[in-house]
C-alpha cells in the first residue's frame, strides 16, 4: 500500500501553511493523489517530491509561475528560468547597494535635518 500524507503530515514536516497547500492545489501547482471518503486531501511520495522542488525554487526566488511552467512544459525550461532569476537578483542588488550608498552619503553630510519631513527635493540633490 502506497504511504499517504496528509495536510496537517505535510505542514508540520515542511514548515509551511495549510492554506499555502490549498493555494498550490488551487492554481494547479501541487495536487493532492487522491481525496478521502471525507474529501481530505491526501498526498503520495510523488507529490512530497514535487513539493520538495517548489520548495526549492521558491528558496530561490523563483515565481509560483514559473514553477508550474517548470512542471507542465515538455521542454527543460529550467536553465532559461533560473537564468532570468539571476538577472532578476542582480537588478534587485544593484538597487539595494545604490540605496546603501545613498544613504551613507546622507550620514556622511554632517547637515542632515532633523526631521525627514525638512528633506526637499533641493536639500537631497544638494546632499
């Protein structure tokens, strides 16, 4: 007989919400292998594999739909996702280093206001 999970199995052992699992099966991404007689889901072992990928690439930053895109396309899609994940990290850091430089050039400028609401437009670009 196949070992079966259920929800409650699933949250405890993967951390994550029931709700997100009822998500996953909303959209598609992650369907129980069967419903009970008391239509509860109930997952099998291929189905805590999947989970274990979207896991995975959600810890990457991967979107939900380019996961269910890594699932149901027939062709090795990965590399292309991944790829436009890292130009996607790569956007998101240059803006976060542009924001850390900005902001200890303003701790650098010994003529900050006191309060934020004093920073105009003029008074940031004279900074």
């Amino acid at each position: 007989m196949l070992s079966m999970h259920t929800i409650g199995q699933i949250c405890k052992n993967f951390g994550i919400s029931r709700s997100t699992l009822i998500y996953y099966d909303s959209i598609g991404l992650l369907k129980p292998a069967v419903r009970t007689e008391g239509n509860y889901r109930a997952y099998s072992e291929n189905e805590i594999e999947r989970l274990e990928k979207i896991i995975l690439f959600r810890e990457a930053g991967v979107s939900l739909k380019d996961i269910k895109t890594i699932f149901d396309s027939p062709q090795n899609n990965l590399p292309d996702i991944l790829n436009k994940r890292l130009v996607e990290l790569k956007g998101e850091m240059n803006k976060v280093k542009s924001q850390q430089q900005c902001i200890v050039e303003l701790l650098k400028n010994g003529r900050l206001p006191q309060q934020a609401s004093a920073l105009n437009k003029d008074s940031f670009v004279l900074i």
